[in-house]
C-alpha cells in the first residue's frame, strides 16, 4: 500500500474528553473515527489490525475443530422471549418493532440463536460434542460507552459455543477453549491473566475472564504471586482474617472497645471523622449502609455492616440478597432506621440485616442513631436478625483466600470471558437430545466470547511508547514501514520501488511512504503508526545500504540490500 493513496488521516491533538492511551492513539494514529457515543468507523488502517485478529482467531477456533457459521444481528423477539432476557435484560437490549409491528432486538450475544438452532439441527448424542463460532457485530445500548473502542455500543465479537452431553464433557469443551484462548492472546501480543469469575458464589456455574494490564482498564482485579489465586475484585473471596479484631488486640484504646456505651462525636459523620475523633483505625469500626432492594419494584430497605477499611462488593452483595438494590436516599433512611445516614447503627434495627463475615469476631463502633453520636462495644450478638456473608471488596494487601500470601491489584481491560452455561438456554428452549438410553435430555451447553477491538486497544495499552504505537507483529497493520527519505531524489525513489516491489512479493505486508513531505513528518507518523520494522531509503541508498529501525527497541542499523529479507524475517519474528 502506498501512503500517497491510503487513508491514513494521522493528527497531532489528542480527541477531546479522551483518557486512555489506546483511545488517543487510535485516533492519533489514523484507526478509527467516532460517528456517535459508542459508535465507531474503522479506518483502512485500523481493519487491517481487526482482521488480523480475526485471522487469528479464526486460525485458533478452526484448529480446535469448532466451526465457523454466521447468525444474524436481527433478531426475533420471541426466541429472546423464551430464553427469558427479554424481560430479564433492561436498556442495553436494543429493541425495535418491524413493519408488520413485531418485536425485534438486536443481538448483543447469540445463545439464543445457537440454542434454537440447536433444538431444531440436534436430535441424538452421535451428533455432540458440537463447538460452532462466529465473529460477528453485536449491538449493545451501553450505559456509559466510554475509552475509544474499549467500551462501544455496536462492536465485533468471536462468540463460540459448545454443545455437549453431560457436564463432564463440557469440561473438556471448556478446557479446549482455554488452550486455545492461551494461544490467541499470545499471538495478539496480549499479557492476560484468566481470573475467576463470579462463580463460587452462584454454586454451579462457573466462568472466567481474560484480563489484560491495563491502566485505562474498568476492572479491577486482586492475584497472588505465591499461588497464583487470581480473581476479579469484586468477586474474590475474603481471605482469613490474619490479625484479630482491633478490639481483642490490646493496641492503645482496644480495651474502650468492649465497653458498650454512646458517645458524642459532634460532627463526625464518615469513617474518617470519626477514626480521626476517635484515634482508632478504621478496621475498629462498623459502617451501616442502608440499601433499597429493588426487588420486583416492592423498595425495601435492608441494613449492610461492613468493617470501617472495607468496601462493599456490588456483586457480592446481589448475590446475598438475589436481587438488585441501591444506595437508600436520606429519605429513605430516615423512614427506615429514624435517623440520618451517618449516624445509623445496627443497634438497635428492625430492618433485616445482612453483616460481613469478619464481624462475627469483635467489638466495634458504629453508629448509635442518634445525632452526633456513636456507640462503642457493638457487636454482633446484639443484632440476633444479622445474615453473615462476605459482602466485601478485596484490595491490595488482603490476605489471599488460597494461601494466606499479600494479594496484588491491577487495572485491567476484560479482554475475554469463558462460561459454563450448563442447561440455562436449552431447558428453556427446548434444546434436547436423545441420550444413549433413548432418553431425552438437555444439551448443555458453554459460551465463549472475544471482543476483537479489546484486543486491538489493549495491545495498544501494552505496547506504545512516547511517539506512538508499538505493534505486537502479529496484528500490526503493516510489518514494515518503508519511508522514502527524499521523493525528489532519483536514486533513492528507484531504490525505494524496488524494495517495495521485492518485499510485497516476498510475503511482507509493506506500507511505503511515498509521500514528498518532509522527511520528519514521515518519521513521526512511522513512529506514531507503530508497525515493527521501519525501512529508510536515504542517503546512503547509492551504496545499496537501507536503514532497518526496530520500532520496539528503538535500535537502527545500515542492512545492505541483498540481507533485508532476512534481516526483517528475523524482528517480525521476535516476541
Ligand atoms: P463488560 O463486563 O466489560 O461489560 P461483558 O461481561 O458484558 O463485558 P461479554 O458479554 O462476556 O462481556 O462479552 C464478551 C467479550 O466481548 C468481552 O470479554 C469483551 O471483550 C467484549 N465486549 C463486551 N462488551 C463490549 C463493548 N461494549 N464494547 C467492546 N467490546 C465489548
Ligand atoms: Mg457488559
């Protein structure tokens, strides 16, 4: 491809508003251009890094023996009717009526068309395991579209999924797919971490997500360097507890701690307040949230304890309570507990109260819901309706759940997600097969998803330096950048063809800057653009010499002509 010709509109200014590396770069660099909120062109250079990773991807599933169909993005609303998110998914399901006045949606994954399709194309065991994939748009009304592609509301995906007999054989499905997800991200150039996701507290279904490292990453997540325990952060279990309870420590003020009593704390209405009146560490306090359960719209209100250094895990919390809920409006509070957040307290309450695990232990301050008060010595024996469950964030410094080692926290972009479906579309849809024994039974079933512009932005997020992109070479748009230095000068634009010629033949995807601008413009745009090998036809082309610049180290040496092949052979082939 001839710079001259391609569209390859590099700018200088960052987008407004925008944050992440990967986000400045796509755009800086000539990738993509925003249309709308979370609506994204790909630019000729930017597809060009999308279909690599499709062939990547597609080399990897077909390798696995899962097999490449393609389901359409429109869907009938009656098969996302049956499987039961058409009621159980809100906003981010885009819907729309056709002419005849039927409910349609866009699909924002395929189980429901893989299932329907399998009930109707499955009938006995001979047929399973089956693993079918597709890479395809999907439409998504994201809340907050947000960080360039990383968060868009129409993207590409690789979506496959496994139809097995039993949950055994799913297992090898799942195992397949790992090790074929391992070679994937290695070959994108991606550094992933497969965590947990939130399966030990569903009981049953278990999942994983492939996180890259990443500072403009959404999510957090919590490892362990001894053991290798890696989790998403709001989804790891809690550690046992190394030091005990504030209260039974015998640290300065511990022993204030088991007296129960109410005292004035004018003022001071958050953790940090009152550790600071107080003169206690946070871990010596009780924080009272009250939620709103959002249940079937009833508004409930339930009371959460956490420890005054914890957090609360949104997700945790779902799950002890099998429904959505909120933070309650000073409003509610008051009608619930009688008092103002900041002062609430589990002693007394009537309203149920779900308390972390690590409070079983010790005695606190919390609140004593009066004004400007607190009341020392709580614990929770004096709440007798208290449901315990770990309903905290981990963070850094936590105690591992495996091995009692420090955990870790890092940013990361969630590059990838694994799930054992198990029979939670083929019940509902119908989706069986005969069994050995003639009996009918559900397929069950895994899915497995891969956001391809994740993997274009969180290699960006990886690998880029101060002047640009550095592209992994095995989705780089280009291998080889090939500037010529003076396009008036005769000798080097004869060279500059010539090597163009020679290389594209020779296999290499070649971008050559024939452009007559200035030999810095053309550098800084190499530099910006980040495709591993730079060639530079310049001075020195009478004596047959190129410049051969390792966009990744930095490092350039004169290659004489007849060794450029191989010389570029070589820094493709590097990690
Ligand atoms: P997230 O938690 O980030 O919203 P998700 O759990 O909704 O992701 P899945 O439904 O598992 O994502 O989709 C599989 C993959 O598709 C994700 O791992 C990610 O790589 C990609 N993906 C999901 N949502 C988006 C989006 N809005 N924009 C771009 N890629 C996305
Ligand atoms: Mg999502």
């Amino acid at each position: 491809m001839r710079a001259s010709q391609l569209l390859l509109p590099t700018v200088k200014e960052d987008p407004a508003g925008a944050e992440a590396i990967s986000h400045k770069l796509m755009v800086r660099a000539g990738l993509v251009r925003q249309l709308g909120a979370g609506i994204y062109v790909y630019l000729p250079a930017g597809w060009r890094v999308m279909q690599k990773i499709a062939a990547i991807i597609r080399d990897e599933m077909n390798a696995i023996g899962c097999q490449e169909m393609l389901m359409p993005v429109i869907n009938p609303a009656e098969i996302w009717q049956q499987s039961g998110r058409w009621d159980a998914i809100g906003g981010e399901l885009f819907r729309l009526k056709d002419r005849k006045g039927a409910d349609m949606a866009l699909a924002m994954t395929h189980e429901e068309v893989v299932t329907w399709l399998a009930a109707r194309e499955v009938h006995s065991y001979k047929q399973l395991p089956q693993l079918w994939y597709h890479i395809q748009t999907k439409e998504r009304d994201e809340a907050r579209p947000k960080s360039g592609v990383l968060r868009t509301r129409e993207f590409i995906m690789k979506d496959s999924y496994s139809l097995d007999v039993s949950y055994e054989a799913l297992q090898r499905s799942y195992a397949t797919h790992i090790a074929a997800y391992e070679r994937i991200y290695a070959r994108c150039g991606l550094e992933v971490m497969m965590v947990e996701g939130d399966s030990g507290m569903m009981g049953g279904a278990v999942s994983h997500e492939y996180m890259a490292h990443a500072d403009a990453g959404e999510d957090e997540i919590v490892f362990c360097r001894e053991c290798g325990y890696a989790a998403n952060a709001e989804m790891a279990l809690a550690g046992a507890d190394r030091e005990p309870p504030v209260s039974e420590s015998g640290e300065q003020g511990a022993a204030d701690l088991l007296v129960d009593e109410v005292r004035s704390t004018p003022g001071a209405r958050t953790i940090d307040q009152v550790v600071e009146y107080l003169g206690l560490p946070a871990r010596a306090f009780m924080k009272a949230l009250v939620v709103t359960v959002e249940d079937g719209g009833d508004g409930s209100q339930a009371m959460v304890l956490l420890r005054g250094d914890h957090e609360l895990s949104e997700l945790k919390l779902r799950k002890a309570l099998g429904a959505e809920s909120r933070l309650a409006t000073a409003d509610e509070v008051i009608a619930a507990q009688g008092i103002a957040p900041g002062y609430v307290g589990p002693v007394p309450t009537t309203l149920p109260v779900y308390a972390d695990e690590v409070l079983r232990r010790g005695h606190y301050v919390a609140g004593a819901n009066k004004p400007d008060h607190h009341r020392t010595g709580v614990s929770l024996e004096m709440v007798p309706q208290a449901t315990f469950c770990d309903l905290h964030r981990a963070a850094p410094g936590d105690p591992c759940p495996q091995c009692l080692g420090d955990l870790e926290g890092a940013r990361v972009i969630e590059v990838g997600n694994i799930f054992q479906l198990g029979t939670k579309y083929s019940e509902p849809m119908g989706a069986t097969f005969l069994d050995v024994d003639g009996k009918e039974r559900p397929i069950v079933m895994g899915s497995y998803g891969i956001g391809l512009a994740r993997v274009a932005a969180a290699a960006i997020e990886q690998h880029h330096d101060d002047n640009g992109i550095v592209w992994p070479p095995g989705i780089t748009p280009f291998d080889v950048h090939l500037v010529l230095v003076r396009a008036s000068d005769e000798v080097q634009g004869a060279l500059a063809e010539q090597l163009y010629a020679e290389l594209g033949a020779a296999g290499f995807d070649v971008l050559f800057d024939d452009r007559d601008l200035s030999p810095g413009i053309k550098f800084k745009d190499a530099d910006l653009l980040g495709c591993p090998a730079q060639v530079v036809v310049g001075k020195r082309a009478p004596e047959g010499l190129v410049e051969l610049k390792d966009r990744a180290s930095g490092e350039r040496r004169d290659v004489p002509v007849a060794e450029l092949a191989a010389a570029l052979t070589e820094l493709l082939s590097g990690p």
